[in-house]
C-alpha cells in the first residue's frame, strides 16, 4: 500500500509539473491582452476629444474727446466679420457700465495691452496729419506751425521766376508782313555767305527795313538782334533791351555792318532767340542748306510754344518755287507769317 501512495504523489507532482508552463502562457496572454486593450481605448478617447479650431479676438480701440470705444472682431474666421463694441472708458475715468473696460482690467486677449495716447496729444481727426503739397518738386509735407509757414513762405518768394511781360504793346511789319503784336521783339538774321553783296544783298536789304520801321516800337518795349551763320553774335549782351532811339540807331547800324561769310545753323541761330524769351521773332534768312528737319521744327516749336510767335522772311531770287519750303512750314506751325521776297524785283 505504502508503494502505490508513493507512486500516486509521484505522478501527481509530475502532472502539475508539466501544467505550469501552460498556465503562465495563459497569463501572460492575458496580460498582453489587458495592455493591448487599454492603449486602443486611450487613443480613441483621445481622438474623440473637441480639437474645434479656436479663434483669437482682435481688439480695436476708437478715443474720442471724451471717452474711448474697444471693438472686438467677433468673425476672424469667417469671410464676413462684424464687429461689436466691447465697452467705453470715460474721459474722467468713471466706468460707464456694461462690460466698460478700464484701467485697472486685465486685456480681452493674454499678453496684449493696449497703450493710451502720452502726454497731451489732441484727440480725434486731427492726431492723422493731411498731406500737403509744397516744396519744389512737390513732395507732401505735413502741417506746421505759423512760424514754420511763414519761414517756407519766404524761402519760396526768393525762387527765381519767369518774369511775364507787362505794360502797351506795339505792331511791327517788316517786307510786307503781317503785323506782329508784342512787346517784345528779336530780329534773328541769317549773316551766311549767300545772305551777302556777294550773294543775295540780302543783309543790306535787311538793314534798310529796319531803319525805316523800327520807330514802330517805343522805349516801352523792348529789342535784341541775333545774327548767326555757323555760331552766334548779339547786338548787346544776352538780353532784351528796351527800344529807345540809341539802341534803335545801334541795331540799325549793327545789321549794316554784319560780314557776309560762313554756313547755315538755322537750328543755333532760332534757339539762341528764344532762350531770351520774347513774344515776336523775325526769322531772315535765304533758307539755305541745311533745311530744318521735322525733329528740329518740332524742338523749335516746343520751345517757342505757347509764348512765342515766329514770322519767316524769305530771301530769294525770282519767282518762288516751292511754297511748302521748311520756312513755310516754321512760321504755320508757330502762330507766325511767311513772306517770301523775290531780290530782282527790289
């Protein structure tokens, strides 16, 4: 009997021997399970938490002359936002209720103050400062003072400009021409080779004219003689001179005494004229080569445009060929008159 108890006790230890390792890969089954289990639950509770997208408010602040509005931006992420008043300050500092911030409130938004005006700046329209033209190339400026005004003002009035011609006008008609109004007056005379006793005669023809229809003019306008070839000479220097009967005897005098020699610039001569800026120009000249061309015609107009009108005198001999000559064409585009003189008939 002792001898099968034995033998049961044996097999009995043997059996749960060979059930432990099943039983501990059954729990740690479990185990594996339980932790697999809690990660897949966390993360969906997690998923499901509210991720609604947040906005931030924007404040804005109005001050006025005796309170100051806040304005939040209620529709930042809408397309269309609205904005409503948050509450009002009082100048005095008293609150005006309903939701009124003030000083001592902490700001609608974290880490964001918004400062009052220091000092005693004004308040209202007149802290945004209205650009003002002046200066002279035109750049705004901002208000100033009176004493600042008063100090542009003057250093304005020392700028230098174009003096308009004042005071009785006179008529001068040379050759025929139609009669030039102005008060002001400059006689520009072609002194080439072809324009002399040699050539046309043309000059002394010229200096005849004048001395006998100058005295159209009175002291109370005024004069210059430009003659040109390939350079320029004046009768005075680079001015208008007033006509009296000394400076009238001098022109006279000065066109008779002009030498015959040398090319055509009609260009020089015509720009050296209205750089004195006068109201009449008398253009005399055989129009010899080179002929303005359409650039040069259109610099000269520019130049004389809207001051200055341009009367052409056109020496030639014989009857005239082409009537659509580039004097023609200078003295139509400049508000003047062309007059052609046939020389053999004279």
């Amino acid at each position: 009997m002792a001898r099968d108890s034995s033998k049961t006790d044996a097999l009995s230890s043997l059996s749960i021997t060979a059930a432990l390792p099943a039983w501990l890969l059954s729990v740690a089954i479990h185990l594996l399970v339980a932790i697999t289990g809690s990660l897949l639950i966390g993360g969906a509770i997690t998923k499901t938490r509210d991720e609604s997208p947040r906005t931030a408010e924007i404040v804005l602040a109005r001050r006025t002359a005796d309170h100051t509005e806040y304005f939040a931006d209620e529709g930042t992420s809408q397309r269309h936002s609205t904005m409503k008043p948050i509450g009002i300050e009082a100048a005095a500092g008293v609150e005006s209720g309903g939701g009124a911030m003030t000083a001592d409130q902490p700001p609608l938004v974290a880490g964001i103050a918004l400062p009052d005006l220091a000092g005693n700046l004004p308040i209202g329209d007149a802290t945004i400062a209205t650009p003002q033209l002046g200066g002279r190339r035109g750049q705004p400026r901002l208000p100033v003072n009176p004493l600042d005004e008063a100090a542009i003002l003057a250093e304005d009035a020392l700028i230098p400009r174009e003096k308009l011609p004042t005071g009785p006008t006179a008529q001068l008609s040379l050759f025929g021409s139609a009669s030039a109004e102005g008060r002001s007056f400059v006689f520009v005379i072609d002194h080439s080779n072809s324009m002399g006793g040699e050539g046309l005669g043309a000059i002394q023809a010229a200096a005849k004219e004048l001395a006998a229809h100058i005295n159209q003019l009175t002291d109370q306008q005024t004069f210059q003689v430009v003659a040109y070839n390939q350079a320029v000479a004046y009768l005075t220097d680079r001015e208008l001179i007033p006509a009296t009967a000394e400076n009238k005897r001098k022109l006279v005098t000065f066109v008779a005494n002009l030498a015959a020699y040398g090319q055509t610039e009609h260009t020089r001569g015509l720009l050296a004229a209205l750089r004195l800026k006068p109201e009449v120009i008398f253009l005399l000249t055989d129009g010899g080569d080179p002929p303005l061309d359409p650039g040069q015609l259109r610099l000269i107009r520019e130049e004389a445009a809207p001051r200055t009108a341009i009367h052409c005198l056109h020496f030639g001999r014989g009857p005239q060929s082409d009537t659509k000559n580039f004097l023609a064409r200078l003295a139509a585009e400049n508000r003047g008159s062309y007059v052609y003189i046939d020389m053999n008939g004279r």
